[in-house]
C-alpha cells in the first residue's frame, strides 16, 4: 500500500508474467486499490476440455478464501470470471487499513 502507484503496478505486472495458468494484464490502479484482468485462463479451458465445466468456479472460490478472511490487508472483489461466462476475469482489490 505505500509503494508509489507506479511501483506497485510494476510489482503486479512481474507477477502476472509468471502466472503459467493465465494470461492477464493491469487495467487500474488507485493509493488505495489495484485491478487487473484475466483474458484467458487454462484452469477454465481445461476444464471445458475435459467436458466438466462445472468444476472451474472451483478455482475462482479458492482466490476468495484468503482474500475474504478477516485479517487479510487486501479485500478481492470480481463482478465477473470466465469459469461463470464472463469475457474476462475482473480481479479488484482495495487495500484494508488493519486495526493496530
């Protein structure tokens, strides 16, 4: 959260280049919040591949579990995934000022 805006869309940009499982790229970002989208993502193909579709939300839910803990500094929020339809996974997540 204190990394200046452009360092931080830095550090995410790294990190998205290594997801072997997907293919994303930053679409905004704010002091307080950051998001980028996932245009492809293999879990999803695999699955639809395999002819069990239903399966891939699986993944997406495993994301909401660290993010939806109480005590996580980053809040996730999507309005969209490709496992349920959508054109693009919307990844956003704001920054949770902690209780000392």
């Amino acid at each position: 959260r204190e990394a200046a805006p452009e360092t931080r869309v830095r550090i995410v940009e790294s990190m998205l280049s290594r997801f072997g499982n997907a293919e994303a790229h930053v679409v905004g970002h704010t002091e307080t919040s950051l998001g980028f989208d996932v245009t492809v993502c293999h879990f999803v193909t695999l699955c639809h591949a395999l002819g069990r579709p239903h399966l891939a939300p699986l993944f997406c839910n495993a994301d909401s579990t660290y993010y939806d803990a109480i005590d996580a500094p980053i809040r996730l929020s999507r309005d969209q995934t490709l496992a349920s339809g959508g054109n693009f996974c919307a990844f956003r997540f704001s920054f949770v000022k902690l209780k000392e």
